[in-house]
C-alpha cells in the first residue's frame, strides 16, 4: 500500500469518482468521500493520513485486481480496500467528515444530504 500513497493525488481522485459516480455505487462513493474529507482534515494524525492515501491510491489506479469496468464486481476490490482502511481510522471519521460527504452525495445523486447511511 506504500507505494499507492504516492499515487494518490486530488485531481486524480475526482477525475476518477465524479465522473464515474453512478457507475461506481453511493457504497463505494460514500466511502471514498468519508477517506476524502478525513485525510483533509487537519485533525487526522500523520499514520491515518498514510492508511487513507493508500486506500484512495488503489481506487485510483487504473490496475486493480479486478478491472473497474466489469461489470457489478469492478469495484469490489477497491471497497474491500476502502473498508479496511475505514476500519482502521474510524476515529477520524467524525460527524462533519460525513457531512460534507453527505453533501456531495446530495448533489450527485440528488437525495436530501441526510438521508444517508452511515456506512
């Protein structure tokens, strides 16, 4: 996971999911959000900061185990991914890190903000 750390970056993480959004899943958008707003939290400790950058730089790399573009399973290795790093730096997921993922949500899938799962 070490070397995805380096691999991540914003741009490449919104040229991956907003695009892609529906195809994705609210599952898997709703996880890559909370890890987003996390990691841009001040907050959030340097060792989750690495956990968080190496779950977001599997999502984005275009080779994954299974290929994002198979169909209902291309995206079930990046949430197996994501889940664990959520796992591991829950603590750091606080109420204003689901808002704002909430929020995106809302205005990609067109749901009131709250009315989300807290996944």
């Amino acid at each position: 996971m070490e070397s995805n750390t380096r691999r991540f970056t914003p741009l490449r993480f919104w040229k991956k999911l907003a695009p892609n959004a529906r195809s994705i899943g609210r599952g898997a958008v709703e996880k890559a959000l909370y890890l987003y707003y996390a990691v841009q939290n001040p907050a959030t400790p340097k060792w989750a900061r690495r956990v968080i950058y190496g779950a977001l730089g599997y999502f984005i790399l275009p080779l994954d185990a299974i290929p994002d573009l198979a169909p209902l399973i291309g995206y079930t290795d990046d949430m197996a991914v994501m889940a664990a790093a959520l796992a591991t730096v829950t603590f750091y997921i606080t109420p204003d890190v689901k808002a704002q993922a909430h929020r995106k949500m809302a205005e990609w899938f067109g749901l009131p903000a709250q009315g989300w799962s807290d996944a």
